[in-house]
C-alpha cells in the first residue's frame, strides 16, 4: 500500500521522551519553569500526544492487510489464534533478550549518585515482574516500574487482540455496529477516569513526575497507557483501513478534488496546534476546573485522530506530491527495520546515562548533546538486536505464515 508505517514516528516519540527525562537533571529548578514558556519546550512536553499516531496506523494496517488477505483466503474464527501468536512471536524475542538484560547484567553496568535508587529498583522490578511484561499485560499493573518502560507495546498488542475480533468475527452490519460502539466508548472512558479519578485532561511533564518517570502519576497510569483508554483512535485506524481499501478497490481518486488539498495543508499546522493546546494545563494559578479537564480528556485525543486521519488519506492518495514523496522515501524502509528495537533500548540507555554521571550544572547545549548521544546509542544498540535477534526471528515468521497460506490455498480446491 505504501512504505509509511507507525515505525516512522519512533524517533519523534524517543526525541519527546529523551528531553523531558533530560530536563531533569538540570540544576536550577528555575530554568525548568521558565521552560513552560517557550513554544519549543511546549512541543516537546506535550508532544506525548504523537502517541496517538501509533495506535491510528496500527489499527490501519490491521484492518488492510486482513481485506487484502480475505480475497484469497476466507477468514474465519480459527485465524484469531494464529494471528495473535504470530503477532506475539513477532514481539517477544527482542523484547525479551533486552529484558533478560536489564534484569541481570544491567544492575553491574554503572555507578552513581541516582544508580542505586533508579536503576537499582527498576531492576528488582523488573526480576519481580518480567512474566507480566511477556505476556503484555504490565500496562495495567503500577508497580511494573521495569528498566524499559515499554508500556505501548502491551496496550498495542491488546488493541491488536480488539482489532482482529472486530475485523473477523464481525461481518457487515455487525462490524459497522461494532465500530461504532467502541469508538463512542473510547470517547466516554476517559472522560469517566477525569472525572471519578480527578485527573489532568492532558499528561503533564512536571519535575515531580519526571523525577518517578512518571510511573506515579494518575493521569498516566490510568488514561495513558490502558488499551481501553486508547480505543478512539485505534477503530478510527480501522475504519480508515477499510475505507482505504474500498476506495483503492474503486480506483478512486482525490486529486480531483482541490478542496482536499487545502485540507492537507492544514492540517499539519492544526496538529501542532492541538499539541500546543495542551499548554493551558501549565498555566500560572488555579487548577483547570473539571468540566475543562474533562474536555481536554473527552475531545484532544479523538480530534488529533481525525486531523491526522486526513493527513494519511491525502498522502496515501498523493494529493500532495511532496509531502507524499517525503514520508515514501526509501530512507524511512531502512529506519523502520530497527525502530522496533530502539524503542525497546532507548529508555534503559536514557537511564543508565542519566544515572551514571555526576550531577553537574546543565544548559541547553548540555540537553541537545546528551540528546544526540543517546539516539546514536539506542540506534547502535537497536541494529545489533535487529541482526542478531529480530530479524532472523522475522524471517522464521514470514516463512510460516507463507507455508500456512500456501496449505490453505491447496486445500481450498478439494474442500469446494
């Protein structure tokens, strides 16, 4: 269909999460609060937002590749269990070697003034509750304060289980019907949680949350990291994958249509809005009242979905030329291959470097080059995984998958 994956905003998210995690090493609290006020800052605090992106793509992806699938083979309950071995093979060897790692060796990979309190729990967390993290469940567990924090993976593969249910055991009518009730639900749920729970209508990046990683705040325990609080843009990602595909089956076009394009235009500098819209939550004086806070929760997430939504129809089309050549390029094919497998290491090197090191007087520069270096680390440490764990793991995937479809194919004849 096209190159451009949910893979391909791994770094954006590994940018977002390794400069609020830097920022707090800084030295002077002041110049974290004097931060709130600059755009850049804002972008970057509330760019956890992107997340959402993730979960619009997967349920993209999901819903295509079973409608291409089903013109040759005839899905029925029995690929529910295959796929979602398949999909858990696909996940846990890397996963696993890397929290094999962090379990052991990691506790004797450095010293410092924060190692033992840091890294040394996250460690005993993660001897505690390693069965927790392969069987991706620890989203919905607190005390999982593991050296990866790799909270999305588990609410992606629980989505995924949501989606294939949808996908397959619900045809025509029922199916639409069934969309529809988990999309309203993924509006209501979190709004219910702000409400009953008193939380923030947005994730906020403050230095107390920061200083836990954020493992101890409510609004992220209990509206960030669930799979029933990220349903919305996950159906919305189906829907859009079957809409895709119709389309696509009409060879229908949208060049036609000029209007589109202004929408396509737009809509990247809406994105940013909405992103910085969360900026009112950092405001000097009171606490938002609850009704704001439980708009922000109810509508930010579900709008961001539909303005990006557009986007990926306009580029999937071609409407726009450029923006479509840019995110096709074949540089994102090379990048998609290990940004699993960053995503898994970047945080545990985030935590190790951070740890290790003396605390010293931080600036800008400081951030940018502690930045830089911890990138270039996970993408090192992510192309060894990939070479040596991923990929082959992959190949065996793909072959199976291949064999079964192959099997089916020639069975099909003699059971009609």
């Amino acid at each position: 269909m096209f190159r451009w994956t949910a893979s391909n905003f791994s770094f954006i998210n590994c940018f977002c999460a390794c400069c609020s995690i830097l920022i707090q090493i800084l030295s002077k609290p002041l110049f974290f609060e004097k931060s709130y006020d600059y755009i850049l800052f804002q972008m970057f605090y509330n760019g956890t937002l992107f997340v959402q992106c993730f979960f619009i793509i997967s349920g993209l992806l999901l819903a295509y590749n079973l409608k291409t699938a089903s013109e040759k083979n005839d899905l029925n309950w029995q690929e529910v269990p295959k796929r979602i071995a398949l999909r858990w093979l696909r996940l846990t060897p890397p996963y696993a070697i890397t929290l094999a790692l962090a379990a052991t060796w990691m506790r004797h990979a450095g010293s410092g003034p924060l190692w033992e309190e840091i890294v040394g729990e996250t460690v005993n967390a993660c001897n505690l509750h390693w069965w927790k993290h392969l069987l991706f469940i620890n989203n919905y567990f607190s005390n999982t304060q593991c050296m990866l924090q790799t909270w999305h993976i588990a609410t992606d593969l629980q989505l995924h289980i949501m989606g294939l249910l949808v996908c397959i055991l619900c045809k025509g009518r029922v199916r639409n019907i069934a969309i529809s009730i988990l999309y309203v639900v993924g509006f209501v749920v979190p709004g219910l949680h702000t409400i009953y729970q008193d939380l923030d209508g947005v994730l906020m990046i403050t230095l107390v949350n920061l200083s836990t990683f954020l493992v101890k705040d409510n609004t992220f325990l209990y509206v960030y990291v669930p799979a029933h609080t990220n349903i919305s843009n996950f159906i919305l990602g189906i829907a859009l994958g079957h809409f895709i595909y119709h389309l696509h089956c009409k060879n229908f076009s949208l060049n036609k249509y000029k209007i589109y394009k202004c929408m396509i235009y737009t809509s990247i500098p809406i994105l940013f809005a909405l992103i910085l819209l969360g900026s009112v939550s950092y405001r000097n004086g009171p606490r938002l009242p609850i009704y704001v806070r439980v708009a922000f929760a109810v509508l930010l997430k579900p709008i961001f979905g539909v303005v990006f939504a557009i986007l990926i129809l306009g580029i999937v089309f071609k409407v726009e030329k450029h923006l479509s050549g840019f995110f096709e390029a074949r540089i994102w094919t090379i990048i998609n291959k290990i940004s699993y497998c960053t995503y898994i290491c970047h945080m545990a090197i985030i935590k190790l470097l951070l740890c290790s090191q003396q605390l010293i007087r931080s600036d800008f520069f400081q951030l940018v080059h502690f930045l830089l270096g911890t990138v270039c680390m996970s993408l090192l440490a992510a192309t060894v995984l990939w070479l040596f764990v991923e990929a082959p793991v992959s190949g065996i995937i793909d072959s199976i998958r291949i064999g079964s479809t192959c099997k089916t194919q020639q069975e099909k004849p003699k059971t009609s």
